[in-house]
C-alpha cells in the first residue's frame, strides 16, 4: 500500500516502513506526526484520488531526526565586469519513518 502526502508544499510518495527527509517540521524526535492532506492511496488493486484531498485518510510517521542537509555552492558571475559573488546554503530538514497508512 502506498499514499501521495503533502508536507512543506511538495508531493511525496510515501510507503510504510520507508523513511524520507522533507522540509523542516518543529517537532521534536520520537514524535508521531499525522499528514491528513493525502492525495492519493493505492493497495494495489485499488486506487483512490482526492479532489484535492481524500477525506479520512491518514498517514503516521514518527520523527527520527532533524539535521541540515549538504552544502550546495551557488555562484553568481558577471562577465566582462569583474565581479563574482559566491554563496552557500543549507536546507534544514526533518526525517520521519512512516509507520501507517490508513484508508477511510
């Protein structure tokens, strides 16, 4: 069985027992989140789809961690003109294994 959440303004396809990083929840590790916006749940023969959402479907996960993913290096240059300006950045993330998906 596999679902299609929102969570930080993205779609994610998500099975039970799979653990995924999305973006940043202020929740601290160990705790159970509930995603109700489920777009889409699938058993394998049977498929529902939401208009937007499904209505009593939810999906449990529980927070492993919060951490901040890798550096990437951005790079701005202008040519000609001699002027380059260099910038970095982290994503904060939270990573949850989900535990349930339940159907309504």
């Amino acid at each position: 069985m596999h679902a299609v959440i929102i969570s930080g303004g993205k779609q994610y396809r998500v099975k039970e027992g799979q653990s995924l990083k999305l973006e940043k929840l202020e929740v601290g590790s160990g705790t159970i989140v509930e995603f109700d916006k489920v777009l889409m749940i699938s058993d394998g023969e049977k498929t529902s789809v939401g208009a937007p959402y499904l209505s009593g479907c939810l999906v449990k996960a529980e927070v492993i961690s919060q951490g901040r993913a890798d550096k990437i290096r951005i790079v701005k240059m202008k040519r000609r003109k001699h002027h380059m300006k260099r910038m970095g950045h982290r994503q904060w993330y939270t990573e949850v294994k989900i535990t349930s998906i339940q159907a309504a």
